[in-house]
C-alpha cells in the first residue's frame, strides 16, 4: 500500500497541476468552463492510456518495439520543451496558443508535452517495475484524477476572481507565466543533459 501511495505521489508532483495551470493559461483565460472541462478530460484520458502502457511494458517499448534508446526520447523531449520555454519567456502566453490548433482538437495537444513528457513516462515505468499491472494502472489513475481536480480547481478560481480584479490577475498572470518558464526550461535542459549522459553509458535506462 505504502508503495502504491508513494507512486502515485511522485506521478501527481511531476504533473504538478500549479505548473500546469500555466502552460495551459491561454485556455484558462480564453475557454468557457464546460469546453475546458471536456478538453482537459480528453486529453487526460490520453494520458492515462500513455503512462500505463509504459507502467506495463517498462523500457521494452522503447528496446524491442520502437527501436530507438531512451535517451533519444529523453533528448528530443527536452528539446520541445526549451522551445515551449523560450517562446514564452520571448512573446507570452500567446506562444502557446500558436503551439496549438482550434479548441475543439487540442486535447491531444494537451497530453504531449504538457502533461505526457520524459518525467511522466519515466515515473510510469517506474511505478510498473514496483507494482503488479493493475495497481499500476490503479495508480495512475488516481495521481491523473487528483491533477484533473486541482487544475478545474485552479480554473474556478481565476473566473471567479478574474471578475473583480481582472487586470491584476492579467498582470500576475502575465509575471508568474514568464518566471514558470524559467523553470521549464531549466527543466529542458537537464533533460537534455540526462539524455546525453544516458546516451553516453548506452541508451537505456539499464545501460
């Protein structure tokens, strides 16, 4: 039990819902309740089928289906995330919009990378080698929940404040996204860093 808690931990602190309101403040600001609802759902459902084919498979999806070496995965994560990092730091929350298509088909948008990136699935095959399949599967399920929670929560908030001190939320917003993006892409970069050191000792999380 401890471990399937101490899984579920580390899974919903690498999501982090705070620092996810942020990548996906264009939405926040801009989506009716109901649309951000049904499209942050989706894109978790996304999510969910992701991290638990890794929790069940480990690694070997990388080794024996794909054919590419974790690092690779590690390296080009890091890089997409730099770019989301400097363009927001560069043009604000706008960069991210521009990242994306039409609210109706940004669910999958949603899932990679912002919430489906080399931590998440790192953490998935972790929690796969520690616990049976469908605890696993159980697990993520309730870190996923407790993030799709705290972001509509999140999201109720800033409506419901936003109607009285609109620009100082527009003006709070605006700093805390462009320092959030300090953080991405440091971030970025020691994913970067980890997948070359990886790449170096041979590929894979084994070695």
């Amino acid at each position: 039990m401890s471990q399937a808690v101490d899984a579920a931990v580390l899974l919903f602190v690498l999501l982090n819902p705070f620092l996810m309101s942020i990548y996906l403040l264009d939405l926040i600001q801009d989506l009716e309740g109901g649309t951000f609802r049904r499209v942050l759902v989706r894109g978790t459902l996304i999510s969910f089928c992701v991290f638990s084919v890794f929790a069940v498979t480990g690694d070997r999806l990388f080794a024996d289906v794909l054919h590419v070496r974790f690092a690779a995965f590690l390296l080009f994560g890091g890089i997409v995330l730099l770019i989301v990092g400097i363009r927001y730091i560069l043009v604000g929350s706008t960069a991210i919009r521009d990242l994306r298509g039409n609210p109706e088909h940004i669910a999958g948008s949603i899932a990679m990378p912002f919430m489906i990136g080399p931590g998440t699935v790192s953490a998935s095959v972790l929690i796969g080698s520690r616990l049976p399949a469908l605890p696993a599967v159980g697990t993520i399920a309730v870190a996923l929940t407790l993030t799709v929670v705290c972001v509509l929560g999140l999201k109720w908030l800033h409506d419901h404040v936003k109607q009285r001190h609109e620009k100082l939320i527009e003006r709070y917003i605006d700093a805390a996204g462009r320092i959030s993006a300090l953080i991405i892409g440091t971030f970025a970069a020691e994913m970067i860093l980890q997948g070359v050191d990886l790449w170096l000792d041979g590929g894979s999380p084994g070695g």
